[in-house]
C-alpha cells in the first residue's frame, strides 16, 4: 500500500497477494476475496503476473531513486564545503 507521502500514489490501488506452499495450491488474494490461482482463466493468471511484475519494477526503481537521492545529497554537502573557500559574489 502507499506511505504517507508517497509520489505514486497509483501503488494505492490493490496489489495481488498469493501465497503458496508444497501441501496447498496457491491462493490468490484480492481486495479482501480469496481465489484458486490454477482455477482461474489463463488471461487472468497473466493479468496477476503482469501486477506482480510492474510491483518489482516500482521497488526497484524507488530504491534506485533513494540511491540518487542520498548520492546527490552527499555532492550538495561536497560543493558547500568546497565553496566554503571561496569568496561569493556581492
């Protein structure tokens, strides 16, 4: 679900859960209602998939976007203390 402040507040619409394990056929779980996974249309397997894809993609890109922000703040603090040196204009 979206944090409080969350720029993608799309990720705030449901996200396919499904839990699986060797002794039980997996369950897909989806805005409150259980579903057999295997039972369900191929075209809605593949719709499940998709989800889960596009929720990795989302992961990796906002961790990539808290890497270039810690990245971009550590430059900011580099160029104070170098300007620190150096006489502003009046």
């Amino acid at each position: 679900m979206a944090e409080s402040g969350d720029p993608y507040p799309e990720r705030a619409l449901p996200t396919p859960a499904v839990d699986s394990n060797a002794q039980q056929p997996p369950v897909l779980t989806f805005e409150g209602k259980r579903y057999d996974l295997n039972s369900l249309p191929d075209e809605v397997k593949e719709l499940v998939r998709g989800m889960q894809v596009a929720d990795a993609q989302l992961r990796m890109h906002e961790d990539t976007l808290k890497v270039l922000a810690v990245g971009r703040q550590s430059m900011a603090m580099q160029l104070n203390e170098k300007l620190q040196q150096i006489a502003p204009l009046p």
